[in-house]
C-alpha cells in the first residue's frame, strides 16, 4: 500500500509527502530524518492520510496537495483554516 499524507509541524506550518510506510514515515519525520523541512520542526503529527494501489498514484496526489493553498488544506483535513 502507498500512502499521501500530511503532517503538522511544531510550528503549525503543514507538510505533505508519500510513502510505503506511514508509521516507519511519521517515525522518520520525528527522528529527524524524514525531511529537510520537518527536521527543525519537530515533533511532527500525522493529521491526514490517503491510501493507494501504486506509488504513481501516491505521488501524483502529493503533488495536487502541494498545489492547494493553505487554506484549502485546512478544509480537506477538517480543520478551520487560520
């Protein structure tokens, strides 16, 4: 399984990547080693997810969230933009 999904940075500031692995993921990201950007911002919380057959799928997802604005993230996640 593949996943697409977003976390929330100690900053309040939102990340969205994809993965085989969300848990090995989410543990990366806290560790410090998931992502440049994540790394200074710890701890991380996992707020959205989707699930996919194939990486493809996965990724292209990633890329139309990373599109959205904030606002509209904060919609899809169920929570009140900002």
């Amino acid at each position: 399984m593949n996943y697409t999904y977003i976390v929330e940075c100690s900053d309040g500031s939102l990340y969205t990547g994809w993965t085989n692995d969300l848990e090995k993921r989410i543990k990366a990201h806290n560790d410090g080693k998931g992502a440049k950007y994540t790394k200074y911002r710890r701890p991380v919380v996992l707020v959205y997810y989707e699930q996919f057959q194939t990486k493809e799928e996965a990724m292209s997802r990633e890329w139309a969230i990373k599109q959205m604005t904030r606002e509209e993230k904060k919609r899809m996640i169920g929570a009140d933009p900002q």
